[in-house]
C-alpha cells in the first residue's frame, strides 16, 4: 500500500510539472522518464533474475525504427509507438528463446552483439533510410504543445512501467525470478519453469523500452542507426540500477534522476569528456557503491521491524 | 582462381585477427573477465607505432616490442590496482567496470590525439608477393607472419616458463593455486598484463593495414568476440583457429554477399554458434 501511494505521490508532483513553465525544465524531465523506463525495464532481466543483459540498446532502436516506418506509411503515433512494444516483446522473446540458455560471460556477449548486428542490418535495408537515417512526420501542434505531448506520454510510459514492476515483485513471477537469481539449477529442481519465467522476464525488458524508443523517435523527429543502437543506451540502464540498488522497486527511478542530473552537469561545464565522466562514475559505482544508494540511506535509517 | 585469392586474403586477415584475439582470449580464460578495453588498448599500440614512425622512424615492425611494453606497464597498473579489487565478482560487475574505464581511456585518446583518421604510409613498402595466380602485398604477409609469431611465442611462454604454469595454474583453480604458493594477485595482473601486451603488439602490426582512430576500438573488440567464441575460450589454438576461421569467413562473404555484409554475416555466425555450441569448435564442454 505504502509503494502504491509513494508511486502516486510522484506522480502527482511530475504531472504537475508543466505548470512552471519552463520548457527546459520539462525536456530534462522527459528524459528522466525514458531513463526511468530503461533502468526499470532492466531491472527485470537484471536485477531480479540476474542476468548481465545488455539489449536494452537494441530493444530500443528496435522500437524506434518500427515506429518510425510505420508512421511514415500513415500510421498514428499512438499505434505506432504501441505495434513497436509489441513487435519489441515478440522480438525479444524469439531472442531470448536463442540465447537465455547461456549464462554469464557468453549471455552478456550475446546480449551486446544484438544491438550492433541490428545497426549494420538497419544500416544496409532497403525502407528505413541507411546510414543517412530518417525523418518522422512531426506533429501539426504549436511546439509547447509538443513539448507537453511528448511529456506526459514518457510520464504515462515510466507509471505503468512502474506499476507492472510493483505487481510483478510481489507476484510469482517475481518470486521465481528471484530464486533464478540466487540458484538457477536449485530453481529448476524445485519445479521452476525456468526457460518461461527467463523469456518473460527478457520479454519484459523489451517491451517498455521498445515503446520509449518508440517516442523518443517522434519527439526528436529524426533517428539513425548510431544514435538509437548507441552502446551507452546498454550500460547507462545498468548503471542506473546500480546505482538505485539492485532488484528494488524505486531504486532505477532514484538512479535515472542521479544518473540525468550529473550527465546534465558534466554536459553543460564539460563537453569534451563526458564519456570519461560517466566512465568515471561507473568506476567509483562498481569499486565503492556496488549496492546502491538506497542501501547507504537504508544502512542509516532501518526500517523498523513490523510488530506481528 | 579468384577463389585461391580469396582464400589466401582471407588468411592474411586470419592471422592478425588471431592476433587480436589471443590476448582478450587469455584475459577471459583466466581472469573471467571480459575485458571491452581490449579495443582501445590495440588502438593505442597502433598509436605508439604511428607516432615512433612519424617522429623517430622507427619502423612499425619495431615497434611492437615498444607497444607491448607501453601496454604492458599499463594492464598491469590497472589490474593490480583497480580490476583485482573485484575480479572474483559476477559478470555484471567485472564487464560493467572494464566498460567505464574503456570510456575514460578512449576519451582521453580522442582528447589527447582528436578523432581524426591517420595511416603509417611506409617509405618503403615490401611490394607484392606473387605466388602462381595469388598476388599478396608484402608487408600484409609479413604483418602476418609476425602476429602468429607472437601468437605461437605466448603459446610456448604459457607453456614452459614458470610464470606461464602460475597463469594456467590460475585458471585451472584459483584456491588450489593459493595453496600451492601462487601469488595469484600478482598472477592475476601479468595475465592482464600480458593480454594488453599481445593488443598493443597486435596495434602496431595493424597500423601499417588500418586507419588509426579511436573510433575503431569497436571493431577490434567485436573481432576479439567472434574469434573467441568461433574458437573456444581462453586457449591459444582456440584463437588461432577462430581467427583464421573468421579471416577466411569474412573474406569469402565480402565476396559472395558485399562487403558491407561482412559484420552482420559474422555477428550472425556468432549468435548462431552460441545457440548451438556455446563451448567454440576447439572448446571442451563444461569448462568455464
């Protein structure tokens, strides 16, 4: 109950954004939402049943060049955006049946060639533009409008990304992806379907960050091959868990602002080095802080223990 | 006749991918770290070479023992003092942390030497090798011969010398190895250490055949994937036989596909492989 109201509460303080005005304001704010997305979407395959996935970056260039050639053929954008979750959920699923009976090393290897064989694919097909990219139909609203539009969308994505992440802790899926987690073959013996739960959780991962891709390719009105199959849309998901925590509800939430606040500052005062700065951070993440920082806040302040 | 030429290009390109390959091979194979510096650590060798040419005139065939040191010295800082503090953690965390120290190394390359495309144009190239119908460019060949030199160098190092039984010690077990006296810290770090030595070496074999850029630390590192998978993990003929396997792959696929097919066809050969056979053509089961 306390979650579900925290998950409103949010909510309440961030639809209310566009009220200040300030535009830049609310593109910094749609960003975090995708990130949130991303980091959450992640959380699935990663955080809960433990496995190193680094297709976040093809599920997301996935979901934005089906978007995008289905609105070029006339599409609307809410259809569009909700036939590249989908196509990203079969995607992932088909995916997922090849490559989720590997385990560590050989997963993460796997997981990372996708997103680049998927570039040099979109690179070289017939209908999605090549190397040159493409455009999309922008919408025939004023730009303030655009703004807010795009907005609440990612906010509408990043909720209902959250609300499934709540119910599925709580479910047996979620239980089960744990004990994957933990031990796989003791799972297995204990009557865990391991391959379903595995596909599901993949197929999970894929389909909100299929549809982020999805908006971001309307909202930025242009795509190409490197800038939606970019390696950094892998780790930058991980790296956020990381630092939120690992398998916790708001942990990714808590990581896409810490994560988007400091690649904004570094951005803004540094442009040349903000790959080092972000290589940076995951170093100090992984040496110093390889439980999150909810598990600092934790550590200080435990939770009382609930009388029975 | 075509075909011969292919072949033949093919196992040119074979032999520097195995050369490439060996050292991430070892890396993984031992440490169980897959180390995605590996890129940019052979991109920096072609560095050394490009300026001790530019500026010396030191003949890039020379500098690879300068490139491997340069290297060298560096895997070993970086393993000792950051990598080792969590080698023994899962794949996330290992790959997560190469990653963010690729980011800062090849950054500060792009700062130091921009990301402009440069090429080692020899003063005085071999010229071309002719065997029946199959012409070869020289220095290619001899790029060639020098990269399974090395390869072949490490595969007796790790062999017979004492250190090179300490490594392999290391991967067989790491507690037992404890046990009998190995300091596996140390070992652990001129494995590392010796793995960015074969990509600087590997670097300053490329210089003379690629542009040098930052920008290609990808290529390399996807070539250093593929090899070890088609070849299984963490052997030295492992990695011989997948590099000239994908040498020879890429070569006839360029050919009969175009040559723009050439990463998918072999990105997609791995996928294919890992369904399939997850333990590489010269792999043993089981072992990880």
């Amino acid at each position: 109950m306390r979650t579900w109201f925290a998950l409103f509460v949010v909510a309440l303080a961030l639809a209310s954004l566009p009220l200040t005005g300030n535009n830049y304001l609310l593109r910094l704010a749609t960003t975090v939402c995708m990130y949130a997305v991303m980091a959450q979407s992640w959380n699935f395959i990663g955080g809960l049943a433990g496995y190193p996935s680094f297709a976040t970056a093809a599920f997301f260039g996935f979901g934005a060049y089906t978007s995008a050639i289905l609105q070029n053929h006339g599409a609307p954008p809410m259809l569009a955006w909700g036939c590249a979750g989908l196509a990203a959920l079969v995607f992932a699923a088909f995916l997922g049946g090849a490559i989720l009976h590997l385990r560590g090393h050989y997963f993460a290897i796997a997981s990372l060639i996708v997103a680049e064989m998927l570039r040099e694919i979109v690179n070289t097909m017939p209908g999605t533009g090549g190397g040159k990219g493409m455009n999309l139909p922008i919408l025939k609203i004023s730009i303030a409008a655009q703004a807010q539009f795009f907005f609440y969308s990612m906010l509408a994505l990043a909720l209902f990304c959250t609300a499934a992440a709540i119910v599925i802790h709580r479910s047996k899926l979620g239980f089960g992806l744990r004990c994957i987690q933990q031990n796989e073959d003791a799972a297995s013996i204990l009557g865990v379907n391991t391959y379903a739960y595995k596909t599901a959780a993949f197929s999970l991962s894929a389909v909100f960050v299929g549809m982020a891709g999805a908006i971001y390719a309307s909202w930025v009105n242009y795509i190409e091959p490197p800038d939606v199959f970019d390696v950094l849309l892998a780790v930058k998901p991980l790296v956020m868990v990381l630092l939120g925590g690992l398998g916790t509800i708001f942990g990714p939430a808590l990581g896409a602002v810490i994560l988007l606040t400091f690649e904004e500052l570094v951005w803004r005062n540094f442009l040349t080095i903000h790959a080092a700065a972000l290589g940076l951070i995951i170093v100090v993440l992984v040496l110093f802080l390889p439980n999150g920082i909810l598990s600092l806040i934790r550590e200080r302040f435990p939770r009382r223990e609930r009388p029975r | 006749m075509i075909y011969l030429q292919i072949a033949a290009n093919g196992l040119v390109l074979g032999g520097l991918y195995a050369c490439i390959s060996v050292g991430f091979s070892l890396v993984w194979g031992v440490l169980n770290v897959i180390n995605i510096l590996h890129g940019t650590f052979i991109v920096l060798g072609s560095y050394v070479a490009y300026f001790g040419y530019a500026h010396a005139g030191i003949h890039p065939f020379f500098s690879i023992v300068i490139a491997g040191l340069v290297l060298y010295a560096l895997g070993y800082v970086l393993q000792a003092g950051i990598i080792n503090r969590v080698v023994t953690a899962p794949v996330l965390i290992t790959l997560t942390l190469t990653f963010g120290l690729d980011l800062v190394l090849n950054n500060a390359m792009l700062v130091a030497f921009t990301a402009d495309y440069r090429a080692v144009t020899l003063a005085n190239p071999l010229g071309s090798i002719e065997i029946g119908p199959v012409f070869l460019p020289g220095d290619r060949v001899a790029a060639m011969a020098l990269a399974l030199l090395l390869t072949v160098l490490l595969y007796r190092l790790l062999r017979d010398s004492s250190i090179g039984r300490a490594i392999v010690a290391v991967r067989m077990d790491r507690e037992a190895a404890t046990l009998m006296g190995v300091d596996v810290k140390h070992i652990n770090a001129v494995t590392f250490a010796i793995g960015a030595f074969m990509a600087g070496a590997a670097g300053a074999l490329l210089s003379i055949i690629f542009p040098i850029s930052p920008l290609n630390s990808q290529v390399f590192l996807g070539k250093a994937f593929v090899v070890c998978v088609l070849g299984g993990l963490g052997s030295v003929p492992g990695a011989m036989v997948g590099g000239l396997v994908l040498g020879i792959i890429e070569s006839f696929g360029s050919y009969w596909f175009g040559p723009e097919h050439a990463v998918t066809l072999s990105f997609g050969l791995l996928l294919v492989l890992l369904f399939v056979r997850p333990s590489g053509l010269l792999g043993r089961r089981g072992y990880e």
